[in-house]
C-alpha cells in the first residue's frame, strides 16, 4: 500500500499552496514503524494540524485504518518550510 500517496491525497484537499505540499518518508528505528513527514508552508502547516491539534490527530486516526492491514504503525510529522 503506497501510504505516502494516500497521505498526499489527503493532505493536498486541506492546503491552499498546492504546490509546496510534500510526503517524505524517513528511516524509523523500530521494524514496523514508518515515519511520514508532511512539508507545507507555514500558513497550511497550521491548517493541517488544526486548533488544539483536531486535524491532526483526525489524519493520524485515518491513516491507521490501512496501516493496521499491514500491520505497521505509523507516525505523522507536521513540519513547515523555514521562509
């Protein structure tokens, strides 16, 4: 399952610069962790993770759904373009 893309997918409805939206995926420690990291600017950055971390929280509860199948966990990063 390409959970990047499904990430993105998801992700991308949220934001209003489009085009500086990225999923990258980095090397977790743990065997059956995969560690997603969301790019954005500032202003989406903000957006994705919502008041008192809602948004984020409701995409991270949305990505376990599939990640269960494979049984892996996943962690979700919210980080901003430095301006």
């Amino acid at each position: 399952m390409d959970y990047i893309q499904i990430l993105h997918d998801m992700a991308i409805e949220l934001v209003e610069d489009k085009a500086s939206l990225k999923v990258v995926e980095r090397t977790s420690l743990e065997e059956n962790e995969m560690l997603l990291y969301v790019y954005a600017s500032k202003e989406d950055i903000s957006r994705l993770i919502g008041k008192k971390g809602n948004m984020a929280s409701a995409i991270r509860q949305i990505m376990s759904v599939p990640s269960r199948l494979d049984n892996k966990k996943i962690v979700i990063k919210f980080e901003s373009y430095e301006e």
